[in-house]
C-alpha cells in the first residue's frame, strides 16, 4: 500500500538525533576543544604553538568552532580553521569576525554542502540598500558587536525574508539567502530568531564555479 512502517526505537533514535544536531554547538565543550588542539599538534606542532595560547586563547578557539558547528559547518578540516586563524588573529580576536575569515577559507566545503555540482542552485539575494541600512545599525562595544535597527523595520525586512524564501520552498528547495561578506553574519543574527532553518551565505563562501539562480529578493 506504499505505508512507511517505522518501529518506535527509530522514532526515538531519530529525535534524538535531531536534537543533537541542534544543539552540537553547545555540546562542544572546552576539554573537546583541547583535545582537538592536541590531535591537531602531532602533525602540526608549530602552527598549534603559533596558535595557541599565544594569539587565541582554548575559550577564544572554542567561540569559533561553536559558531561553525551552530550554522552547520563541518570543523572537520581543523587544519584549514588552524591556519586561517593564525593568519586572522593577529588583527583581531573578535570571534565573530575571525569566523566569517574560516567560513571562507572553508568555501569549498561550505559550496559541496549547499550548492550541487553541474546545476543552479536558486537562491534569494538582499538589496544592496538592505546591507547598508543594517551595517549602519552595527554597533560595536567591548562585549561585541549588536544590532540597533528600529523593531517597524526589522518587522519589514523579515516580512520580506517570508515572502521570498517562500518562492524557494514552494520549488521545494533549501531556504538560502546570498549576502556580501560584510553583512552576512548581522544578516544571520538578525534572522535566526524568526527563520531556524535559513541558510546565509555570502559571496566569498561560494566556489567560482557555482552557478546561482536568483528567484528574488529581500528589499523592505
């Protein structure tokens, strides 16, 4: 009759591992993160020691891996990670940016996860007048960086974000946004709230010759 029988014991091993998946990030904890540096240390001892603890400290290298792991980025490459911190560190130790620096360095890896070879990919891109409006809301502390757009236009935008996402998955396609580098991680904190599984990339994450099919765009 075409019926999927599922026994509970996968039911449950599913959830389960939904639930992990989700949560992976917060999972990874400091001592996970040393013994990812001692592995890592066996066969490139002087780029852990350029690394750590003189430019980044465990904490600062764990923020980095955990924002990885929180949008889906395999760390399986820590050696690619290793080697664009170490090159990034040195001009800043903002977590957040030394990230958007590895997501790029990891664009191959970022495009085979989300963009199938020898087809376009359709995607949603922001208007340029978008960028510039959140950028100008940045504001930078000693705590990090944070938004100051006003609540009737984020309410905009996101309205905006629905109804263009919802071309993609009416086509029944992953929900990505396509940003420029500068914007793209302000882009993310401003709708993970409201769009768990939307995908923001930017232009530098995608390899050259990746073919994107823009089916719309984000403008409020």
């Amino acid at each position: 009759l075409g019926y999927t029988v599922v026994d509970p014991p996968s039911i449950i091993a599913t959830h389960l591992t939904e639930i992990i998946r989700q949560h992976i990030a917060e999972l990874l904890t400091r001592q996970d993160v040393q013994n990812l540096v001692n592995n890592l240390k066996e066969s490139n001892p002087s780029l852990v020691d350029e690394l750590t603890p003189k430019l980044l400290g465990l904490g600062e290298i764990q923020k980095v891996l955990q924002n990885l792991l929180r949008e889906g980025i395999s760390i399986r490459d820590l050696l690619t990670i290793f080697e664009t911190l170490a090159d990034h560190a040195v001009i800043s130790r903002d977590t957040d940016i030394l990230t958007e620096y590895v997501r790029q360095a990891l664009k191959r890896a970022i495009s085979a996860k989300y963009f199938p070879a020898n087809e376009a990919t359709q995607v949603v891109t922001l208007d340029p007048k978008i960028e510039q409006e959140i950028m100008a809301s940045v504001k930078q502390t000693e705590q990090g960086a944070y938004l100051t757009l006003d609540p009737d236009r984020t309410k905009a935008i996101m309205n905006s974000v629905r109804i263009e996402t919802d071309k993609l998955e009416k086509l029944g396609k992953s929900l990505i946004i396509i940003t420029s580098p500068i914007v793209r991680m302000y882009f993310k904190k401003l709708t993970e709230d409201y769009f768990k599984d939307l995908v923001v990339v930017s232009y530098n994450e995608v390899e050259s010759n990746v073919e994107l099919q823009s089916v719309g765009m984000v403008t409020a």
